[in-house]
C-alpha cells in the first residue's frame, strides 16, 4: 500500500492529541486587533478541539501525526 500525502496547510494548522482530539487554533487573531476588546483576543489565545463531527476527515489530511 502506498504512503499518504500529509496535506501541508492541514498540518500546519491541527495537532493530534495523546488521546486521538485534534486540537486547533481560533481564527482571527492576525489582523485588525484593535477593534477587537481585551476579552475577546484573551479568548482567542486559548486552543480549542475539532468538532466530532470534522475529527475524521482532519485525521485523514494529517495520518502521520
């Protein structure tokens, strides 16, 4: 059986965690930050996890991690 592409941008954005979660980042932290409160940009920084939903197709783009 032939080896799997990683997609490049899917493993540069997800994580897979010990546990099998795929961990992620928030969108909307690069630009234009000023109008954006301080809580807003501090819940930001946090990671979150990949739904249930999209865990199995971001484990496919990324098989090797």
């Amino acid at each position: 059986m032939p080896k799997v592409k990683t997609h490049s941008g899917a493993s540069k954005r997800f994580r897979v965690t010990a546990s099998g979660r795929v961990k992620r980042t928030h969108e909307g932290k690069n630009h234009i930050l000023t109008k954006k409160d301080r809580k807003r940009l501090r819940n930001l920084k946090q990671g979150d996890y990949v739904d249930h939903a999209q865990e199995r197709t971001m484990k496919k783009l990324v098989p090797y991690k």
